[in-house]
C-alpha cells in the first residue's frame, strides 16, 4: 500500500524527525515498553489531496470539545506501540488523523488503523491551548527521563522552581538553552482531563517542559527535536547533581549573580 508520505517530502521529513527522537528515548532508557507518547500538529504540511483522503475508521471521540482544532490534522504515536519500533518504522507504530468540523470527534487518514495513544485527549487539550494562545509550537512530548523523575521522590524538588534554580546552576547551557526552566504538577492520574488541566496551568505560567510528580515530563517546542532537547539538556543537569552527590559532596553550582548575567547576554525570558 502506497504510504501518504510519498512524494511529500516536508511531511516525510517532519514524520522522520518523529522516529529520530523516538529512537534517541529507547537509547537514553526513558521509554520503557510502551512508555511515552509523541503528539505533532502537521496542518502546515497537508494539501488538496490530503484533504480529499477518506477515514480508513469511523469517526472516534476525543472525549471533550476542543474549538480551535477543527480541521487539524496531527501524528499521533499508537496505543499500545514501543517507541523503539515507532523509530523503525513510524507510520506502522503511529497514525495522521483529522480532527473533524465539530472539534470532538476524529478519524484516522493514514496508513494504517493504528489506534492514537490513550493520553490522546491530554495531547490535543495542550494543542488547542497553544493555538488559541498563538504559540508558535507544534509538537508534544511525553517521556520518562530518568535523573528527572527521581528528583521528584524528594519533595524539596517540588517546590516552585526549586528544581529550575538547581538545574540551571549545574551547567550554563542549561541556564541558556532551557530559559524557562522547570514547571511541577504534583502527582494525579495517568492520562486524566485533571493532568492535562493541570499541564495546561502550568505552561500558561511559561513554561515548556513540566515536570510531573512520580510519572513523567510533558515538554512543548516548535518540533519534536526542540522538544527532546529541552528534556536531555535539563536531565543532564540533574545527572551532574546526581554525580556529585554520589563523590560524596553537594555541588556548589553557579551563583545566582552568574545565572543572571547568562540571562543579560541571552536575553533570556528569565
């Protein structure tokens, strides 16, 4: 079967940037089994005959109205699908779907009936928020950084920016590369509307990467590359922090005075 990638090589590349970080996830250990999902608004890349496509399913629910995402259509990682074998071969371990007029219910387009990921809602809720917010951003992730997750076992890590100022001091790139540093949800039900909502909270307090309690971080950028960047740049931080502490000391890191001038010279939003 003729795959919906051919001869359309934006899309195509947009789809390998997909199985690219999925790989990068199995390699780093952050995407046990089926652990994680990846979610990319790919409207800029559909024509005419895209648009003309039928469903290869009957329409499904979203599960809650979402205004701004009639007429979308986005790359959904599978239910139930091993990143591993999404970065083997993506469009049997994921699915472009369409968000139908009424802005509750999809269809699958393309390739295959590959069922979308149950934190489906969770992704598209974050999606309608950057869209009514004019963000420039276009893919989420979710994934299990591991030095990350552990932080979160000590509660001195969940309290605002906690996290953030620690992170940010261990290296400068992290201070300049993840300028917004670290949001915290405390911990709630995995793929619940209450997670999503409080995602959605979180980012709106400038945030790209949110770090949730026990679970996971949800990170937002332009692409999915951005997107994992800004997870391996923080996780690397908290690996430092790790690495000190298992010398037996705790780092000193960088002064408040030497985050501020990064911030000066990067004009940083932070």
């Amino acid at each position: 079967m003729k795959s919906i990638l051919e001869n359309r090589p934006a899309l195509k590349a947009e789809i390998d940037k997909v199985a690219e970080v999925a790989g990068y996830l199995w390699q780093k250990g952050w995407a046990e089994r089926n652990g994680g999902n990846i979610t990319v608004n790919i409207t800029e890349f559909v024509d005419d005959a895209m648009r003309a496509m039928p469903a290869i399913e009957q329409p499904r629910p979203i599960g809650r109205v979402l205004p701004l995402l009639g007429g979308r259509w986005f790359y959904c990682k599978g239910t139930g699908r091993r990143m591993r074998d999404l970065a083997r071969d993506p469009m049997a371990n994921g699915s472009i779907i369409r968000i139908l007029p009424d802005c509750a219910h999809y269809e699958i387009v393309a390739d295959q009936p590959v069922a979308p990921t149950s934190e489906l809602p969770s992704h598209l809720a974050v999606h309608d928020y950057l869209l009514a917010n004019g963000s420039p951003y276009r893919a989420s992730l979710h994934t299990h950084p591991i030095e990350l997750v552990a932080l979160t076992h000590n509660r001195k890590w969940l309290e605002k920016d906690a996290a953030t100022k620690m992170l940010w001091s261990m290296i400068p790139e992290t201070r300049a590369f993840c300028p917004r540093g670290l949001g915290i949800v405390p911990y709630m039900m995995p793929s619940s509307h209450e997670l999503a909502e409080a995602t959605i909270n979180v980012i709106d307090e400038n945030y790209d990467v949110v770090m949730w309690e026990k679970h996971g971080v949800f990170a937002v950028d332009t692409d999915i590359i951005n997107a994992f960047d800004q997870v391996d740049v923080l996780n690397k931080a908290a690996q430092i922090y790790i690495a000190a502490r298992n010398m037996g000391f705790v780092p000193d890191g960088m002064t408040a005075a030497q985050m501020r001038e990064l911030g000066i010279t990067f004009g940083l939003p932070k």
